[in-house]
C-alpha cells in the first residue's frame, strides 16, 4: 500500500466484513452509520481475496469461522495479498481463552457478539487507526512471518 493509498483508508476508515451473515453486515452498518467508518462485505474468504487484491481497507473484521476457511485464513490472505490492515475477529465463542489465541496469532483484537453499538466503534475505530500508524512492511521490507497456530 502506498502512501496516498495509505492516506485515503486513514480518512475513510473503511472495513471489510468477511461473514457470511447478511443480517449481521447491515446490523454493523448501521452501527456505524453516523460516523466516519464505512462496511464492505465479504461473504467468504475468496471474494475477500478479490476484495483486497483490489481496493484498499483501514481494518478487517473477520467471523471466526467461515463456509471456506476461519478467521486464520484472513490474517494469511492479508500476507498473501501483501496488505496489512488490521484484523479483527469476531464471534460468538469470544472467551479469554480464544482472545488470548487471537493475539498471539498476530490478530488485533476480538470483538465479542452479539454486537454491542459501543463496542463496535471504539474496537474499529481503533483498529482503523492502527492501520494509520503502523509500518506497511517490516524493516526488511517484507510482511512478517505469521506464527504458527498452537
């Protein structure tokens, strides 16, 4: 991601939803609705890969488990791919012990369902800004290696 490009997600804040649950992107856009933070969505993890091989995201928010992979599969298209916006996952199941999972993973946070408004935002919000600060590549100039799962 560029500069300019990183520049336009940073102003826009705009997320991609990898859920099969229709319900659950209009719940979030709605949510989000009165602030800066705008939702795409994805319905599984190939159209995300199209998604992101073409548009630009300041964070992804991203189902545990999905009709074609789970959520470890996102943080590794994100490497695939060669972005690096923020993942954030989400699900039901969201005890400590799969928080802790989820950041060790390499994952940014974990956000609980059913969605709470506040939550939401302050969890995205977050995220999106994460993307604003940190390094597009490590100071090899390539993504760091994703640790593997336990």
């Amino acid at each position: 991601m560029s500069y300019q490009e990183r520049e336009v997600v940073c102003m826009s804040g705009t997320i991609l939803f990898i859920s099969p649950r229709h319900a659950d992107a209009g719940t979030l856009a709605a949510m989000l609705q009165s602030t800066a933070l705008r939702l795409d969505h994805a319905h599984g993890i190939q159209e995300a890969r199209d998604r992101l091989s073409r548009d630009s995201y300041g964070a992804i928010l991203v189902e545990a488990q999905l009709p074609d992979g789970d959520w470890t599969d996102a943080l590794k298209l994100t490497h695939e791919v060669g972005v690096f916006p923020a993942v954030v996952v989400t699900g039901r199941l969201a005890d400590d012990r799969f928080w802790a999972e989820v950041l060790n993973l390499g994952a940014y946070d974990l956000l609980a369902q059913p969605f709470e408004e506040g939550e939401v935002r302050r969890i995205l919000a977050h995220a999106c800004s994460q993307a604003c600060t940190k390094p597009v590549r490590n100071d090899c100039g390539e993504p760091k290696p994703l640790p593997q799962a336990m």
